[in-house]
C-alpha cells in the first residue's frame, strides 16, 4: 500500500469517498481523475483533478494507490426500457 491515493470520479460518490480516504491516516496525498473530455477544473474536493490521461505520469502507479468511484448512474435504465 502506497500513500498516496489517485481516486478516478469527480462526481458525489467521489466526493463522498474522499470523505472517508481524506481521514485515512494512511494516506497523505490524495488525487482525482476523471477522463480529459470531462475536465472542468483543476481541482475537486480541494485536491488536484487530473486529466486521466495524464495521471499515469504525475501519479505513477508504483507510488500511487487507485480508487475507481464511478457511481450507479444507469444501472436502472434496463429495467425501465422493460416496463
């Protein structure tokens, strides 16, 4: 485990996992990343928001933790196109 943590999302259930992770004595770094086309801002929750693109090489993976917090958005949509 590294102590530095990259979290892939910059929407509410990002947010509310930095909630946690930013209390996590273990880590003392914390980054987001999301896809370059949705790259709004430069920072998120306080901390760096990275083109994911270019996250390999500012948060390598050998150094750097990863956390994928992509919420549920259209889970249900196979079940309403049913009904």
């Amino acid at each position: 485990m590294n102590d530095r943590l990259l979290i892939f999302g910059a929407g509410d259930y990002a947010e509310l996992v930095h909630h946690y992770f930013a209390r996590d004595p273990r880590y003392r770094e914390i980054a987001f990343a999301v896809d370059g086309e949705r790259l709004a801002a430069d920072r998120f929750c306080g901390a760096p928001l990275l083109a994911f693109e270019e996250a390999r090489h500012r948060c390598p993976p050998e150094a750097w933790d990863m956390f994928v917090a992509i919420g549920y958005t259209g889970v249900n949509e196979g079940r309403r196109s049913k009904v």
